[in-house]
C-alpha cells in the first residue's frame, strides 16, 4: 500500500512566502513519504495524509498535478536514470518504472483499438521472448553437439566417402563391421591408413600419435586467438558472471552479439581440442546472450533491466535444459544456483522456455539417438539396502574432490593473476593443450571423448556390450559371456580396464585443475562428472566382485544369490558424477533433477540424495562455497550471496563511511551552491553520488543525487571531450544550458544503485586503486552542439546559484539565473539508524537489492553503507585483506 501511494500522490502549491522566508535550518526535509518539521511555526507542515489548519499545501488525489515517475522531466534527457558500465542496478527503482508503465498502459488500453493491440503485445511479450531465446538455444545447442563431434572425430581419421560424416555416423551403411569391431570400416581411415597406407603397426600408431597432437593444438590455439581478438568476454564458464549479472550488476558486452558468436565458434574448438572441460556451462552463457539479445526487440525488457534480469533467468534454465536433456533441472537450476530474483511469474516462463529449447534439440537429434544428451542411460535392476553404504562412501570422495579442487583451481587461478604467466593466454593455453593431448592418448579411457567416456561408464553391461569393462569371465569354458548376468568374475579386460581408469581418474583430476580458468570456453559439469563416474565405475566393479566371491557374507547373502542380479556398476558411475559435480557446486535440488531426467527412473532417486547430499556436507566442512561463488570472490565482483550467513555482531556506524578520523562526507546542499562549486566538487571527486542535505549546520538529509545523473543535467548529456572525472572541457566557458524541472514537487525517484564512496576499477600491483569511469552518455547519444544550443536556456552562468527545492531561494536582484535540479533528485534514500545490527543491514541489501543506504541519527545525516563496504566488511570479519579481494 505504502508504494502505492507513493506513486498515486500529487501535491499543489498555493502559496510559497511562507517557506521562502524560513532559515535554511527551517526548511522542510523530504522524507520518504513525510516532509519532517524540525523547527514547528505556523507555516511549517507535515505531510503525511492531512494538513494542519493553516496550511499553505493542500493535499489532492490525481488531476493535472499528479506526478507520474516517466513524466518528471518536461522534456527527458537520454541517460539520465541510466547505468554505467561496473555498475550496479536499483531494484526498487526499476521494479517502480515498470509499475508506472503498467498502469499507463492499462489506463489507456480502452481508448482505442491500436492501445488495446499495444496493451496485448506487452502482456505477450514475456512470452514471445522467452520462446525466441528457446528456440535460438536449442538450435545453438544442436550445431555444437554436432560440429563438436564431427571435430573430435577428425583428429583421429577421417570418412572418405563423406567428409562432413563423423566416425559413427561414417561405418553406419557399412556391410562390412563387425560384432567384435564395429566401429571399423572401410570408409573410415584413421590418419595413419590414408597418409602412410597402414592401418596397424608401429608406424601407423604413431602418425595417428601426431595428428591428434596436431589437430588439438590447433582447435586450441585457434580457440583462444579468436576470444583474445575478438570478444574476451567469451572465455570460461560465464556462470560466475551470469549469477552477478542476475544480481544486478552491469557487464557491457558479455552477453553481447559478438559474445555469443565467438562463444559458440570457440566452444566447439575448445571442445574438440580434448581439453579437460565441458560445453554445458559456457550453454547456459550462449542461451543468456541469446535471452538479452532477443529482449532488445521488446522495450518492456530492453528500457528496464530488472525486467531484463527475468528473460536471463529463463535463459540460464533453457541453457541447461539443452546441455543435459533437463527441462525440469533447468528450472530448478536457475531457482537454486543462479537467479537473485525469482518471481513466480519467471518460473512459469523459465519452465516454457526449457520446453521450447528440448523441443529444439529433439527435433535436430544430434546425436542420432533419439535423446537430448549422448550419455542417457536406463537401468532396470533395482538397488538394495546395504548399497546404500558405498553410495556414501561415493558421497565423501565427491566432497573431498570438490573442495579439493576449489582450493587447488583458485589458488592456481591467484597465482595466475599476479605473475607473469598470465599476461600469455595463448601461450597457457598451448601448453595445456599440448600436455593433455599427449598424455591422453595412449590411453583410451582418455583419448575419448568425455561425453562418450560417461557414456560408457554410465552403460550396464548387456549382450551387444562391446566396452573392456564387460570383458567378464564364463566359469564353465573362460570365454568371454554375452548374458546380462553379472554375478561372475571379471577377465582380463575388466581388470585391465581398471587400471586404465585409475590412471585416467588421476590425469582427469590434475588437467582439470589447471584447465578450469584457462583464456577458451570452459566448462565444469562433464569433467567434474566424468572424475565421478570414473570413481564410481571402479567402486561398483569392487563391490560386484567382492559380492560374487562372498555371496555368502551376511551384506550379500539376503539379496545376491547366485545367478541372480545385485550390483549394477553403471548405477554406481551415475551416482559418483552426481557426487563430485554437488561437491564442487554445491547443487542438491536441481542436480538430482537432472541426473534423475538423465537415467529417467523415479526408483534411483534415494541413492542419488543420500549422495549429493553427503558430497554437500563434506565439501562445506572445509568450506561452504561452490566454485562459482569463489570465482566471484576472486574476480572481485560485488555479489553478496544469500546463502551465506553473517553472525557478526557490528553495528551499522562501525562499518559507515566516512569512519572515526576520516575525511568528513562529500555532500550538497539543497539551495546555497552555485554550478562552478557544484562541478568542483565533481571534478575533484571520484563519487558516484552525494547525499543532499538541508545545509553543513543542520546535517539534515534532503535525498541523494547521482554523480552521472547531475553530469548529464548540468551540461545537457555529455558531448564527446568529456574529462576523466565527468567534468566537460571547457566547460567554464559557456553558459550552462539546461533547467531540469517535475511538474510539481512529488516523488522523485533517482538511480541510486551506483558504488556512491568507492570507485569501480582495478586494484593495482601497488595497492592504489584507479577510478574506472566509463562515458556518462551512451553509444548513440552523444548530443550534437545544435541540439545542446537548442536546449540552452539564458541567464544561466558558472555562478548561478544551483537548488534541489521545488522553489527557488530568494536572491538579490541582480542574481543571475538559478539552476534547478530537483527532478534528479532521489527524495525518498533508504535510510539507516547508526544503531542498527550489521546481520540486519546485510538481509536488508540482499533482500531489496539495495546498492547504498544512508545511516543518521536523530533525523542527522552520519555516513554512507554502500554494497561494497559490506562484502569489505565480511573479509575483515574472515580475517582477510578486502584490498586483495576486491576490484581485481
């Protein structure tokens, strides 16, 4: 009720001598929602619902002089109320536009037929949007499936009769395969058999050796030169940045046009490379470039960035929907793991747009399968009591591996960013390449694939099973058997298998430490699934046999009878990918969806919970993030995590800015500078925003202006030769040109999202920090000299007098002309006691998406808490350096 009628509030004048003639201390303070009298006369008031008798203002419902938030300026400046690159959104503001243009939308809808159109066409393009980005994310999924494998192919041989043929698609028209080698053909030549002309020998090994060092060098190398050239943004995971993007934070470019093209080029070679990584995480980039892509075409989403954040939530669950035939997991994802704002209107839309996507995908069948990912496995023997203990043991390596493997890969990652090492992407990412391509060619288990290898593991053994790890031993003649049953020994092929796994488990383990972070399109999902499914293989085989040798143990002797079916080795590889993918996320919910969605039997969903589950416990005893929080940690982005507790006891003045023995707060007052005091303070600055105040003696808090929206005011946008610190060359100069005016004194609201005390930018080797400014005026909206003389107005000079009233001040005579600038001004600042609990102060920031909030006393202005002063604030309370942190 209160935001309503904070909107549909309008206030008339009637007469003005009364406040003209108060003191500065006398004047009214704007609060939010009341006008507060320090000093009480006859002709001070409060306005909060009624006035006293004798007022000179008069409350009014509606009219001509209500205010409505998009009709503040008589004639609206481009970028006022806009955002600067490194920035951060204003929830509240935002969610407060789109309200205002909903009800300008309804209230005209009945006026004729073209705004009823325009009315359906906003309520329908929540929808159209989130169908579009399906549809564009399951296509891009559809063309990396297939390019990827065709290249993984080519750097073992190549299809003679059809070159645009991979390997399994090559040998299936062939006559010629055979049960035992079915995957050779005639049409098919390894690089060996077409360059030397030998299909076997020493010869033809290594030739095939060469090649595959070849073909992975150049995937990567052409890789990692094209993200460096044309979109660095293109590199990594891109989840890190999507979750601090869905929070509110302003990456110019990252989900941009040229983001996504070289995204999706660079993954298929970084993939086909045989680097230690996975496409599905850098899919859920590629579905959020397309979701901010498409919503440009909407001005419901493209005018308002809160609303945008909806799109990139549904985006995130398209994304996963496509990497592993999910739907349901997509959402729940996006629910758990990424989204900072998830009404329930997104989830209805997200869950659309996962549909639309796998209806996509399953349309193209990339794998020719029928399914949406290669590695869909069902099982149809069930699990049993006792299995429930190794299924826990799985759980705790998947914990141990995961926090393991943060501490290793941030640590590398650390040491990556301040040594020189990092400043030679190219170089870094060869050396990987070239390491990981010979190493893993000898052994099968690793030259493959890593979708085909957690295929494989995750597949039971059957009669048309071809894998070493199926090679079991017939009692009764030693041959290899081809019946379902697996209660017999293992042969030579399983134990030599096991071997090549353990080694491979290893290798998997260290390239995926040094992989993770590396200048390519890399994701975390398939190795961190295939290090569990290696892992889980090998402990189902043990528990298989050791239940086959001791059938008569008090474990086994109840369910496995001999002859009968009892341990499932696939079971146990599914369940150890699901394990160590928890361990290093942190995922529950959403993870046993998706592996539930992968195996499509409700009857696996126990042993998949106690696993991840306990994969969760353990990881969060030597650590409670995930990978992906500590990226953002390491990156330094302004993020604040709500699963993250604060138990501190401190109070909001402890951690307020200016502290005890600092430098007093750089604020305005509301009528008595003029606009060369006004630009002083700017251009000796690096504030983002500047709380307004009654005057320096009163302290009294009016509301907070911006330090892009006053640039942009001042000087009618910036034209181009606009200094570092927003201050126009030459400004001195010329007359100032522009008077900013409401069409009465309502609610003014303002961009207060801005880092208002600390400066965005990069924190140098020597600890001094660099004020990142970025244009105030957008691309596109730089102002022509013709259009800045058109809105000059006479009379205003550098020493015009600036005010943030709704009146002017009384001035002599021969003043010349004040500048007015209320209608930037923010009236209603959340605001603070000094006395309020830090653990209160993070809850409210996270949970109204605040970017700064003001701490008084006693109605007195104190100082400023900012998002960054918080997260700086936590590291001290961990006992870190903030300055090592932040802004990297």
């Amino acid at each position: 009720m209160e935001s309503e009628q904070l909107f549909n509030r309008g206030y008339s004048r009637n007469s003005y001598n009364s406040i003209a003639s108060a003191s500065s201390d006398e004047e009214l303070l704007d609060g939010a929602g009341i006008i507060m009298d320090f000093h009480t006369s006859e002709d001070d008031i409060l306005l909060d619902g009624e006035a006293s008798s004798g007022s000179n203002y008069t409350m009014i419902n509606g009219g001509s002089s209500s205010t409505h938030l998009l009709d503040l300026l008589d004639e609206p400046i481009p970028g006022v109320g806009t955002y600067d690159d490194f920035h951060t959104i204003d929830w509240v503001r935002e969610k407060c536009k789109d309200r205002e243009r909903h009800r300008k939308i309804n209230s005209k809808k009945k006026d004729s037929a073209w705004e009823f159109t325009k009315s359906l066409y906003d309520a329908w393009s929540g929808w159209l949007v989130v169908t579009l980005t399906g549809l564009a994310s399951g296509a891009l999924a559809g063309l990396i499936d297939i390019a990827a494998d065709w290249l993984t192919d080519l750097k073992e041989g190549v299809c003679v009769s059809a070159l645009w043929f991979n390997h399994e698609q090559c040998c299936w028209g062939s006559n010629e395969t055979t049960f035992e080698e079915r995957d050779k053909c005639p049409q098919w030549k390894t690089w060996g058999h077409l360059i030397l002309g030998q299909a076997e020998g020493p010869g033809s090994y290594i030739m095939n050796y060469i090649m595959y060092i070849y073909w992975a060098l150049s995937f990567a190398f052409l890789a990692v030169c094209m993200v460096k050239v044309f979109a660095p943004y293109a590199c990594g995971s891109g989840i890190p940045e999507i979750k601090t993007i869905l929070s509110g934070f302003i990456i110019r470019g990252y989900l941009g046009k040229w983001t996504l093209l070289i995204k999706t080029v660079t993954l298929v070679l970084a993939v086909a490379s045989g680097l230690s990584l996975g496409k599905e995480g850098p899919l859920v980039h590629v579905a959020c470039c397309c979701g901010n892509i498409f919503s440009y075409l909407f001005p419901k989403y493209s005018k308002n960035e809160a609303k945008k954040r909806e799109v990139l939530s549904a985006a995130s669950a398209a994304g996963v929907s496509v990497a592993f035939g999910a739907p349901i997991g997509g959402v729940l994802f996006s629910l758990e793991e990424v989204s900072y704002y998830f009404p329930l209107k997104t989830l209805w839309r997200s869950f659309f747009a996962a549909l639309v996507a796998a209806f996509v995908l399953r349309s193209i069948n990339p794998f020719g399968n029928s399914r949406l990912v290669l590695f869909y496995v069902e099982y149809h023997t069930p699990w049993y009591l006792f299995e429930l203990f190794p299924f826990i043991l799985l759980g705790v390596f998947g914990g141990l591996w995961g926090a393991f493997f943060i501490r290793a890969n941030i640590a590398w990652c650390r040491r990556r960013k301040s040594t020189r090492f990092g400043k030679y992407p190219v170089l870094e990412v060869i050396t990987v390449a070239a390491i990981t391509a010979i190493v893993a060619f000898p052994n099968p288990y690793t030259r493959q694939n890593t979708s085909e290898l957690i295929k494989e593991l995750f597949t039971d053994c059957g009669p048309l099973a071809s894998s070493q790890l199926c090679q079991y031993r017939s009692e009764m003649n030693g041959s290899k058997v081809v019946d379902d049953t697996p209660e017999r020994p293992a042969g030579p092929g399983v134990y030599s298998a096991m071997w090549q796994l353990s080694l491979a488990l290893v290798f998997k383990i260290i390239m995926t430490i040094f992989t993770f972070g590396i200048k390519v399109p890399a994701g975390l999902f398939i190795p961190s699934m295939a290090i569990g499914a290696i892992a889980g293989r090998i402990v189902g085989i043990a528990v298989e046999q050791l239940a086959y040798y001791h059938h008569d143990w008090f474990l086994f002797k109840e369910w496995c009878e001999v002859g009968a079916d009892c341990i499932t080795p696939g079971l146990y590889a599914m369940v150890g990918a699901a394990a160590c993918l928890g361990g290093v996320t942190r995922m529950t919910v959403s993870l046993v969806v998706i592996v539930f969605e992968l195996t499509g039997g409700l009857e696996y969903i126990v042993p998949l919970m106690a696993a991840v589950m306990t994969s969760k416990w353990v990881g969060d005893a030597f650590g409670r993030e995930g990978i992906y929080e500590a990226h953002i940690r390491l990156n330094g982005y302004p993020f604040l995590d709500a699963k993250e507790e604060f138990t501190h006891t401190t109070l909001a003045s402890e951690v307020m800015r200016p502290g005890q023995g600092a430098a007093p707060l750089s604020v305005l007052t509301q009528d008595d500078m003029t606009v060369e005091e006004l630009e002083a303070m700017i251009s000796d600055s690096s504030y983002n925003g500047f709380p307004v105040i009654v005057s320096k003696e009163s302290q009294r808090l009016v509301g907070f202006a911006l330090r892009r929206d006053i640039t942009i005011a001042i000087d009618g946008g910036l034209p181009s030769g606009t200094s570092s610190k927003g201050a126009p060359h030459g400004v001195q100069d010329v007359p100032y040109s522009l008077e900013i005016t409401g069409s009465n004194p309502g609610y003014v609201i303002a961009d207060c999202s801005r880092e208002f005390l600390g400066c965005s930018g990069a924190q140098l080797a020597g600890g001094q920090s660099t004020v990142h400014q970025t244009p105030a005026t957008p691309v596109g909206l730089q102002w022509s000299h013709s259009e800045n003389a058109r809105r000059k107005q006479e009379g205003i000079v550098r020493t015009s007098r600036v005010y943030f009233t709704q009146h002017s001040p009384p001035l002599p005579a021969d003043s010349p002309r004040p500048l007015k600038l209320r209608a930037i001004l923010d009236m209603s600042p959340f605001t603070l006691s000094d006395h309020t609990p830090m653990e209160i102060v993070v809850d409210i920031f996270r949970k109204l998406g605040l970017r700064q909030c003001l701490v008084t006393h006693n109605g007195r202005l104190l100082g400023i808490i900012t998002k960054k002063d918080i997260l700086r604030h936590m590291a001290q309370m961990s006992n870190l350096d903030p300055e090592t942190i932040m802004f990297n």
